[in-house]
C-alpha cells in the first residue's frame, strides 16, 4: 500500500488542536477541486505554507503546517491513467445527473497563454494575492457524485488524489509550472498517521 506524506496549511492555535487530537474537518466548499474531503499539499510543505499564509492573512493568526502520512487506500487517483478511463465512462451519467439540478453547475475553463495559466474570463497574472480565486464546482459536483456512485455499488473510496497545472511556467514555451501540485482528499480519518506541526525540517 502506498504511503505518501501530506502537508496541512493552518493556523498554530488549530495546529496545535490537531496534534493534541482533534479531528480534521472536511472542507465544505463548492468549488473545491477534489470534491469532499480534508486536504492536504503532496510532499510539499512550502506550498501549503504559502497557502496558509494566503488563507489566514487577515485573521491575526499566525500560520502553521500539519504534517500526516496518508496511506492511500481506496484511491480514486488521478495520478493514473486508468482512473481517466472509468470517469469517462460514467461522464454521460453525470451530464443526465446534472441536467436536472436547478440552477446548472458551471465552471470557467482553464487557461494556458504564453506561459500563464488562468481563468477564461480573467486577467493573467502572476500574484497569487491579486488574482481570481480558482472554483472548480463541475470537477467538484462530477466527483462528489462519483464517490457517491461507487458507494452504492459497495465500495469506499477513502482519498482522491490530483494533479494541477497553475501559476507560471519556467519560460514561455515550458511545461514546468511554478504553482502546479499534487493534491489529496482524504475521506476516511483512519488513512491517516497521527498529525505533527511541520517545523521546516
């Protein structure tokens, strides 16, 4: 079973909660790009720093960085290509799903323009601080729902994993991206080690 380490932007007073035994909280925003569930930056403690730091910038809270390994177990993981092959499949399914929600589910398409990646319908920019933030309601309704699907045919998924492209890439014509990350959703708590507060080691 592969384990990987996951890194948790936060606070120092929730950090500190969390490493004394508190559980995580699922994320219940409707564009969050991985669907339901707590998540945590791959291998990338910087990232999830620069994150926190962003999220809390305005509360007075110091930010902080949980670290976790996450066993991932029941794995819907877009890391791989057989992943594609299954949701593309049930796709039709989702579009007969969503043809029947009032209002519709939308979602601005993503961007790649002489080295940029940004929103249809936004500004290119290379500061994190100023720029639109990035919603992802169809990728977030197409998995919530397909989670869903698996569980009725008896099977839990208990993280999902990507993979995004952002940010700016290392010149014009690169496919390296300063942003880009891998993410994990983690659906299950008992996928996860006993947190600690990553010290920037």
């Amino acid at each position: 079973m592969l384990i990987v380490k996951g890194y948790h932007g936060t606070t120092q007073s929730r950090a500190r909660e969390l490493v004394a035994g508190s559980p995580f909280e699922f994320s219940a925003n409707s564009g969050d790009w991985l669907g339901r569930g707590i998540y945590f930056w791959q291998d990338a403690p910087g990232r999830a720093l620069v994150w926190a730091r962003y999220r809390h910038r305005d509360s007075g809270e110091t930010p902080a960085v949980v670290e976790v390994e996450i066993t991932l177990e029941n794995c819907l993981d877009f890391f791989d290509v057989r992943t594609y092959r299954e949701v593309r499949q049930r796709y039709p399914e989702f579009q007969a799903f969503e043809s029947r929600l009032d209002p519709p589910i939308s979602q601005a398409a993503l961007k790649v323009e002489k080295g940029k990646a940004f929103l249809d319908g936004d500004t290119p920019t290379t500061d994190i601080r100023t720029r639109k933030a990035i919603h992802n309601y169809r990728d977030r309704a197409f998995i919530d729902w397909y989670v869903e699907v698996l569980a009725n045919r008896g099977y839990e998924v208990k993280t999902v994993r990507g993979i995004f492209l952002d940010g700016t890439a290392l010149f014009t014509e690169s496919f390296l991206f300063d942003w880009s990350h891998a993410q994990i959703a983690v659906l299950n708590h008992d996928v996860l080690s006993p947190p600690k507060i990553w010290n920037g080691g």
